[in-house]
C-alpha cells in the first residue's frame, strides 16, 4: 500500500476510481481493507462515479501502531485524515466514517468544515456525546491472556475480531483508552456540514441516531433495519442512502 507520514507516523492509504473524492475512515480494530473494501463500499462508490480514499488509522492495519494512549485521540486522528487529503492534493471531500471512524469524521467536520463537503457518520448515534459504556471492558478483553477467560460478550466480540484481522491488540487497548472521547453537545450543534447519521436497528453500541440528528444543524436520520453494530456496515439501505445523500451534494465536491 502506499503510505505517507504525518506527526512522526507512517500510515498506510489506496486510492480508487476517479470523481468527486470521498474519504472513507474505518472503525476501531478494523482497516481500509477489512471496513471499505471486504464490504463492497470502495466498488459500491467507484462504480457510482466517486473517487473512494481509504486510510488505515494509525495502530491500524498497515500503519504504524504505537502503544501510547496519548497517540489516539480523536482529534489527532482526524488530523491524521486531513494530512491524507493534504498528501493527495485534494482541497474538500465527502467523508464517510463507521463508529469510531464516524466519531472522527465529527472532529474533522467540526475543526475543518471548510474542507468537507458531507459527511456520514455509520455506526454512530448519540454515544458521539455520551461515550462508549463497554470500552474498559473491551481494553480488559483485549489485555487478556486468553479469549476463554472473557465472558462479557462485547469484549469477547471485540477480541475475536482482532484476532481474525491480526491485529496489534496492545495498539488497540492504548487507542480505545482514549479514541472514544466524547464530542460536548455544543460542538455537535456547531457541525456546519450536512450530516447522514446511520445505525443499524438492532445496534446497541451508537446509541440512537435521530436525536444525533436532531441536534446538527444539517443532520438527517437513517435507521438500517434488522442489523446490529457489526452486521450493519455494508449493509445494501445504508449503501443505497448514502449514495442518494452524496448524489445531493456531490456537485460541491471538486472531482480529482
């Protein structure tokens, strides 16, 4: 994968198709890859004419994985996304963010508006101001020594899917110390750009997403039937909304 460094890190990137860019940030444990790509997001977007930019977050797939916490705060990591653009020459995307990629997106929309166009924020409701109630327990599941030794079924979850993906698991317990950071009700009620919020009907990690709505001054609600946190992210309603959504606002986005 191609790379480029930003704040003393190498993080890795692919980019896709040709269009109007969108810039697509993965979830916590997962990749460009195993989010955007395994999903059939990155053909989804080529094949409608969109540009798909995806980045592996720092303690991510091919990127670098630091073990310090003070390395993964969200705001960081949205400058993380900003540098990519940056690096690509790129002047204003669309972002498309799932769970802790969408909490992200909120910080980059919130500290740049001027360089995003839209932004959808996947997997994530109201839990974007009130936290993520599971994360010790998802630090303590990835610390443990064995998965027989957890019973909570969240961090089990969790620990299962690192194991699958390979992943780095002292990287991820240091960024879900602090990568669920909550956004103040404030800043949310100042996100300036138009704002998709997308939670699969039987999630019980997002919290809700018609009062996250509710208080962007741009927002609009999608609830994914019959799918839970997992389960919803390449679900075929979201991909379909979100294109229709993009479709609205794709002609502000200057095409590379």
């Amino acid at each position: 994968m191609p790379s480029f460094t930003t704040s003393g890190l190498r993080l890795a990137y692919e980019v896709a198709g040709k269009g109007p860019p969108v810039l697509l940030i993965h979830g916590f444990a997962s990749s460009g890859k195993v989010n955007w790509v395994d999903t059939g997001w990155v053909e989804t977007l080529v094949e409608a004419g969109y540009q798909a930019i995806t980045l592996d977050n720092r303690g991510h797939g091919q990127s670098d994985k630091p073990h310090d916490p003070e390395h993964y705060y969200p705001t960081q990591m949205a400058e993380d996304a900003l540098a990519l653009l940056d690096h690509l020459g790129i002047e204003r995307a669309a972002l498309l963010g799932y769970s802790m990629g969408a909490r992200i997106a909120a910080f980059m929309a919130f500290n740049h508006p001027g360089r995003v166009v839209a932004a959808i924020f996947g997997g994530m409701g109201m839990n974007l101001i009130n936290g993520l109630s599971d994360g010790n327990d998802i630090i303590a599941g990835l610390r443990a020594p064995d998965l027989s030794d957890l019973t909570h079924p969240t961090a089990r979850q969790f620990r299962i899917f690192a194991d699958h993906t390979g992943s780095d698991r002292e990287a991820l317990a240091a960024c879900m110390e602090t990568s669920r950071q909550p956004m103040a009700r404030a800043d949310v009620r100042r996100i300036e750009v138009p704002v998709l919020v997308a939670v699969g009907e039987a999630d019980e990690m997002a919290g809700g997403p018609a009062a996250l709505a509710e208080l962007l001054p741009k927002g609009q609600a999608l609830v994914i039937p019959k799918r839970d946190h997992m389960r919803a992210t390449g679900d075929k309603v979201f991909k379909a909304a979100t294109l229709e959504f993009l479709g609205r606002h794709s002609s502000d986005i200057p095409a590379s």
